[in-house]
C-alpha cells in the first residue's frame, strides 16, 4: 500500500467516523458539515482513482477487474455527490440557526 492510499483510507474512515459521531450523538450541526464534506472528498478523489484503475485494467486486456473497478468507482462518485450535498444542506442549515 502507498503512503497516499494510506492518507486516503485514513481521511475516508476518519470523516465517516466524525459524520457518524455528529449524527448519532453530537448532534451538531457544524460538525457534521465537516463530516460530510471530509467525507465527500474523500470519495471523489476514490472514485476518480478506481476509474483510472478501470482504464488502465481495460486496456491490459483484465475484463473482470476493469468492471469491478468501474462499478466500484461509480458507486463511490455516488456516495461523494450525497455526501457533498448533505454537507451542502447542513452548512445552510447551521447558518439558519
């Protein structure tokens, strides 16, 4: 493992653990902003990662793996754009208040 997939798979279980700590028993809502937009990141840079991963198993001929990285990354850009848009949410939800 290489030292930035290592920062990455930190940032992505330490922003989870924060988001999940605001949300179930902080309750703040400032908190879980940065959460969720540690979160976000976090998952978009993943995806943009697994996507060139599938390019470059495509192009080397591994069908399997190129589509697991494929659906993998996508899964993960879809989680990014929630995560984004929950920070989003609470940001304006804890300027309101």
């Amino acid at each position: 493992m290489t030292p930035g997939r290592l920062v990455l798979a930190v940032a992505l279980v330490g922003s989870a653990v924060v988001a999940a700590y605001a949300l179930f028993i902080d309750r703040g809502l400032v908190l879980s902003t940065v959460g969720f937009l540690g979160l976000g990141v976090s998952l978009a840079i993943t995806s943009v990662l697994l996507a060139r991963a599938a390019i470059r198993a495509g192009w080397a001929g591994r069908g399997g793996k190129s589509v697991g990285a494929a659906l993998l990354g996508g899964f993960c850009a879809l989680m990014a754009s929630g995560s984004l848009a929950a920070a989003i949410i609470f940001g304006l939800l804890s300027r309101a208040s």
